[in-house]
C-alpha cells in the first residue's frame, strides 16, 4: 500500500538555524520519535531503530537510511528510510525536504511517498493518512524545538578607531636587528568560530496509544463536524 503526503510546517528560526538542523542527519531523525541512528556505514548509508510504546511494553524496528543528497543552495534533503518488524510488516518512505524564507522564519516543506506492507497495510490507508499526519506533526514540532535551540552566530565587530580599512596598503618600518638575532615569529592567527550545531535531543520511545488517540479525536471531530 502507498501514501503519499505534501506537508509543509511554519517554523520560528531563521533559515540558517534551520538549515542547521536539516542539513545534520542525526538531527533531523533525532526529531523523529522514537527514531535513533545507532550505525554509520559510510558517508550515505546508515543504521537506525524506532522504539514504539505501546503500554507497558516498548518494541523497537530496526532499519536503514540512506542520504541521497544535500543541496546546501537549494537547502533541500532527500533521503530514503526503510524498516522492517519481527512480525513481518515493513515499511519504505522516500523524503524530500526543503526549507523557504518566510518573514523572519522560514516554512520547513516535505514530500514523501509511504510503503508499507504486511499487517500495517491491513489498516488501509483510511487509518494510515491520519497516523502519518499526526506523527507528521510530532516531528514538525520537534523540529521547531531544535531549529530554535540551535546558537546563532555574533555579527562581526566593527573595526576600531584607527584600525585599517581593508584595501589600504600599510607599511611598517622594523628597528635594525643585531647580527645573528633571530627574528621574531609572527603571532598565529586566531582560529576560525565553529559552525553552530544543533543540541542533542533526548530519545523518546514513540507512544503509539497517544498516537492511536490522537488520530481517534480527529476522526470524531471530523464526524461530527459533518453532522453539524
């Protein structure tokens, strides 16, 4: 069975907080719940789980990612995820994700075409289409959080009164050495401010009661909503 979903998210940071967040993979499946990356492969590949709570127990699905590109220009995402359960349902999601200028903030876009089969299919996508939108939105909100945690870096000083304008050419004059004196080294250079990287965020088991509930209170006010 596939789904397919266009969503798009405002979010209140910057691009570049954003950007921060996206262009990190660990980040961005950070801001999925339950989701972890546990294994780098290479460069593309990696390994993960999705820890899901239902009650009192907690079951975890294992799983690949693959990295099909960064466009740091066009600040887009895509990637390929796909997980499989002991019970014989597995899953596929093509994303592609993208970030807009928005005011001050900047609009997070994504589109992503769901596979899944085995009993997950059994739910038909009646039940799937509210699932993935609500956990959607979990993510869009975790995603907010750490785009917005995210440091964002000093504008540069002014230079001081007196300090050379850039273009100008200025020559000093050095007192005679004495024979056989060795020169004064140069002072190193002060080294570059690291880029900001989002925080790391907790991982949380993705409750699916909460999320069952959450999907069962849209359908009720979506019944009665007609009835009204």
């Amino acid at each position: 069975m596939e789904v397919k979903l266009d969503k798009r998210y405002p979010v209140a940071a910057t691009l570049e907080q954003a950007w921060a967040v996206l262009s990190d993979i660990h980040a961005t499946a950070a801001c999925m719940p339950g989701a972890q990356i546990t294994e780098q492969i290479d460069d593309t590949h990696y390994k993960g789980t999705v820890r899901s709570k239902v009650g009192p127990a907690v079951m975890t699905f294992n799983g690949d990612i693959e990295l099909q590109g960064i466009d740091a220009a066009a600040r887009q995402l895509k990637l390929l995820g796909k997980g499989a359960d002991k019970g014989g349902s597995s899953a596929s999601m093509q994303l592609t994700a993208h970030l807009e200028p928005d005011g001050a903030g900047c609009v997070l876009a994504g589109a992503a075409t769901i596979i899944v089969s085995g009993k997950l299919a059994q739910f038909g996508s009646r039940l799937l289409v509210p699932v993935s939108d609500a956990m959607l939105a979990q993510f869009a909100d975790n995603f907010r959080t750490a785009a917005a945690a995210v440091s964002v870096a000093a504008p540069a000083a002014a230079p001081a009164a007196g300090a050379p304008v850039e273009g100008t050419e200025i020559r000093t004059e050095q007192a005679p050495q004495a024979p056989g004196a060795v020169p004064a080294a140069a002072e190193p250079a002060a080294p570059a401010a690291p880029a900001p990287r989002p925080p790391a965020a907790p991982v949380k088991e993705l409750n699916a009661l909460a999320l069952m509930w959450t999907v069962i209170k849209a359908w009720f006010a979506g019944l009665f909503g007609k009835k009204a």
